[in-house]
C-alpha cells in the first residue's frame, strides 16, 4: 500500500495541473457555478434548561496589530502568541457578540452591537446585530428588554437605530447602575482624560440623552430578569457586569468583556488590553472569575469569543484554555 | 465594590424568582413570543487561495455511549474522556460533515453524508445535506462531480436519493481505485465476516449498482481535480483516502476519517474505533499523518469534527490537540 510521507504529500501536491486529471464526461459542457462569497448568517441556538438562548454575531473587525493592544507586552511578544494560535500574527480580529434569551415570557437582549448604522457604511464587517436577529426569526420590536453588561461603542452603539431612535421600540433598558452612575457623573467626566475616555463620556451620554435617559438600573449580585443574576466584574469598566444564566439544570456564566478575544487574553491573563480602565483590576477579576468557572466547570458565553462563542474554560500553565463547545447542529 | 466570591454568585443565582425585579413598563401587557427551537442551517465557507470550500453537515448522531465504541479501551475510560472534554459521559455525538469545493470551473463535493432518505425520517438528525446545501445557495444539480473518500454509509449513502437515483444529476463520482478494487472483489466479500462487514458489502454493492457501476476511479498520490491531491490513509477501510488542497497561497488537509470524534480520538490516537476495519494500521496512519500535519502547520478539515470541522492541530501529551478555527464572520 502507498505510503504516506511528507515527501510524498508535498510532492504530489505541488505536481499541479500536470498531473493526470480523470476525463470528464459530459459534464465538461456545463457553466461554472461562480464562486458566492457570502457566509452563513451568524446566528446559533441552545438551551439553557427551560430557556433558548440565541447568539446573533454583530460580525468582527479585522485591523493590523496594533502596536500596543497589550499595553504591557510587547507587539513582538502578542504577534508570537497569535502565531502560536494558529492566526496570521500582522493582524487582529476581535468579533462581537451579543446574545438573546427567550425566558418563555420575556425576549431578552445582552448587550447591542455596534448597531445598524455602523453596518451600513460601505464595507462594514460589523453592525450584522439586526440582520442576524432576522435570519433568526427574531424581530427587534419583540424584544421586551435590553440589558447592557457596561458603556462601550461595541455593547451600546446599536441601542440607536440610523434615526437616532431606540433600535429596539418596545424594550426597556437595563444598565447596571455602578456603570451609570460612573458615566453620568459630570465630575468623573471632568476629570476624565482627554481623547478616547473624554469620547466614551460624550459618546454614551449622546446614547442616553437620544433615549431620554429613560433606564432601569440594576444591582449586583442581584436577579436582572429572573434566573439571570448580575456579577459584577469591574476592571474593564468601573461598572463592567457579568451573569450568570440559570435555568432547570442548566447553568452557564456570560461573562462580557472579562477577556477580550481568547486566543490572546484566556491563555495569558496577566495581560491588560488597551481598552480595559483599570488594567491590574481588571486581571484580578479575570483570574478570581475564570477561577470559579473552572472550580464551578461552568459553560462561558463570550462576547470576544469567536461565534457562537460558547466553550468550557481549563486551567493551563499559568493562564486558561478556551475548549469551544461543539456546534449541535439539531438543538 | 462588590466582591466576586464563588459563594455570593452561587446564592445569588440560587435566589431564584425571590429576587426583586425591575418594574415592568407598558411592555408588560406583550404576548409572550414562542421558543423557536430551530437551528441555524449548518453551512460555513471559506477560502482556500482562489477556491471557496463550503461546509456542508448532514447532522450528527446522538446514541448512549456503547459498551465497545473504542475497541482497546474500556467504557469507563472513554466515559471519563468524555467528562474531561467537558462532554456529558453518557452519550455521545457523532457529526458528519461533507464539503463542496468550488475551483472557479468545477463544483465538487467530497463525500455524501446518509443523505435525504435517511433525513426524511420521523426524528432523523442526520440526512441534512441536500437541504444545508440548498441553504448555501448550491443546487445539487449543480454539482460536477462527487468524490468518495471511503465506502461507509455516513460517506457514501447520500449518492441516491430516496428514488435510488443518483442525487447529483449531473455529478460524475470519483472513487478510490484502492477502495473499489476491495469491495468489488467477490473473493473479498466472500471471506468477511458475517454481520457488519457483510452489511457493507451487500450496501456498497447495492449503491453502485443503482449507478450502474458509474464511476471513475483516482490514484493515490495524484491529483483528484487540479489542486486535490488524493493521499492514502488507509486502515479505517483499506483504501481510505484524505486530500491535500491547494491553491495559491492556501493549503489545507481534508483528513476524512483520520480520527473519528476528536474529543475521543484527536486526544487518545492510540485508541481503535470498532469502524476501523484495521486498527493497527489506522493507528500507524494516524501517528504518521498527525504528525506530518503538526510539522506543516496545515488547517484540517475534519469529517467528524464538529461543524464546521476546520481546525489545528497540536502535540499534546502522548497525543494531540485539536483547535477550532475561529468562525469568520465576512469570508
């Protein structure tokens, strides 16, 4: 029986089109099928005991590495642990991730997306929330309630829609109320630095005031809707929230923006994005969180995990190892 | 601020429906919207160079882990496997998964699933691919050509459809001549044994000759297509067969059915499935072919992976690892 060696494979693969190709019959008259380009829509479905979970893929940007995504490594240092990943190490690409609950009497949405406007701009690879609720079966105006996990574009820029309207009509909005009142207080504002984090404060206020400031905050460490309980997991944002999802037997943690993308941040959680407000903060809730996922061996649901964004998380060396579920394609 | 303890998100959760809720608005007076309990269509594309390979799943299978799912290893073991895996020990999920290549001239698709009879059974969860295919915007008339990795029902069933017609009108089907020399062999088919190998035997044989014994045969070591190498991994069956795809810059491995399951396989390639016809000889090709992979960092396409079964692999331990590619949102 033929062997298989490396030399064998790579030699015959790079024989090409000399090789002998077998006759074509009379297929060989038939048009060529022009190639699609278009992907699957970004939705996914499972139970969380009695409830449906749906996770609708806002889409994902891809940018160069940035030389300071990890503000303390070094861009060689983030580039070799993307190639070790298996990823192109000259690039980043962060998805987004929101998700729905259907309680059986409420539809909930987590967090937005940066919205529809944003998907309308030619080229866009973001801003896929709406179209992807549709492919769902999901109309926007059924959702009952809108939770935001905290104060960034990519969680709370689709609450508006193109006309500067609540994206989602019937909903109310639920932010935790750490988040608000650290966002809405003028004195933190002024005191903010200037460039990104003096454009976050005037960016969510113009969010708000569009809304008319009309909110229901929440608490930690208390139910938002039932069965869904706020964690509060500060760092990235002094009001950044967790949850934990629990139904019947079923259980698992959504843990926002405790890591961004996996394939960096879960495998090395000494590491402090860029985006996160208070770096060493954010790290001690990422390991006490990731710590009681493991104890707990709770399912995570990631916003910055790739779609459809549900894993188990397992201790490895010093950091963790995302292990993504499997796609049950029969739910 | 609060504090993440195992024990305040763990009572917290436990609170259940006693915890105060927020007030409801207007939106309190809306019907309730049904769980759909729908999955999305289970197609993926990507490019490989100027191909686009749509994946294709036919479903996956769910059966109560059997007591000689792995031949040289004991339920037990295989059980706590599955737990670390993070997997429920007492079942397991089998997915199939073909892929159709588009080259830009040709539309080819490798392997069949169980195909549309087995799906139009009460309660089927596999025979999904003439409707996943639709969903991708390919029409199985469409198809050029069929290429067979092996002779097992999960691969090659779904040539008729429940007319016992070819399913692919207009497709010319391509098969290992390793593969058919064996189970068109009367002396072969003559010694084996009673039960399944029997089974197979008369299958194969009823599935070709509703094609009329149609079909072209391919070597080892050529090229299928132009940029399709067939590679001989035999064991499995004695004329298995994976491929090596390459255009431009791009190259991947189609390993068929190196390993079955990964999270049993991948993890322990030392362990026998009771399909491999040979398990020694599958666990050398394996080994071999594992570790050509690692050392050429290919992406494989696994048959048995879970959707959408593309992946790297790594060393780990005495075995390997399997690492999902992240889902790309924007082909």
């Amino acid at each position: 029986m033929t062997e298989l060696t490396r030399r064998t494979v790579l030699t015959a693969a790079a024989a090409g089109a000399a090789a002998a190709l077998s006759p074509a019959g009379s297929q060989s008259a038939r048009a060529a099928i022009p190639l699609q380009g278009k992907q699957n829509s970004g939705w996914y479905r499972y139970k969380v005991g009695d409830y449906e979970v749906t996770v609708v893929t806002d889409g994902a940007a891809t940018f160069p590495l940035p030389d300071k995504f990890v503000v303390n490594a070094s861009k060689d240092d983030v580039a070799a642990e993307l190639a070790r990943q298996h990823l192109d190490p000259t690039k980043l690409t962060v998805p987004f991730t929101p998700i729905v609950i259907n309680t059986g009497s409420k539809l909930v949405l987590i967090d937005t997306g940066y919205g529809e406007a944003a998907g309308a701009k030619p080229g866009a690879t973001t801003g896929q929330v709406t179209a992807n609720l549709k492919a769902a079966g999901i109309d926007p105006k059924d959702i009952d309630i809108v939770i935001i996990s905290h104060f960034h574009g990519d969680h709370v820029n689709g609450l508006l829609n193109p006309d500067n309207k609540l994206a989602f009509a019937n909903a109310e909005v639920m932010v935790p109320s750490v988040e608000w009142k650290f966002w809405m207080d003028d004195g933190e504002m002024s005191r903010a630095p200037e460039g990104r984090m003096q454009g976050l404060f005037k960016s969510n206020r113009a969010i708000f005031d569009a809304l008319n400031r009309k909110v229901t905050q929440y608490e930690w460490n208390k139910e938002v809707i039932p069965g869904l309980t706020a964690v509060g997991t500060p760092g990235h944002t002094p009001g950044h929230t967790s949850y934990v999802l629990s139904s019947g037997n079923g259980k698992i943690f959504i843990q926002s923006d405790v890591t961004n993308v996996p394939f960096l941040f879960v495998n090395n959680p000494g590491w402090h994005a860029g985006y996160d407000q208070d770096g060493a903060m954010a790290e001690t809730t990422r390991r006490k969180t990731y710590d009681m996922i493991v104890a707990e061996k709770l399912p995570v649901q990631g916003f910055h995990y790739p779609f459809p964004g549900l894993g188990h998380l397992e201790k490895a060396g010093d950091g963790y190892r995302l292990v993504p579920a499997p796609w049950n394609p029969v739910i």
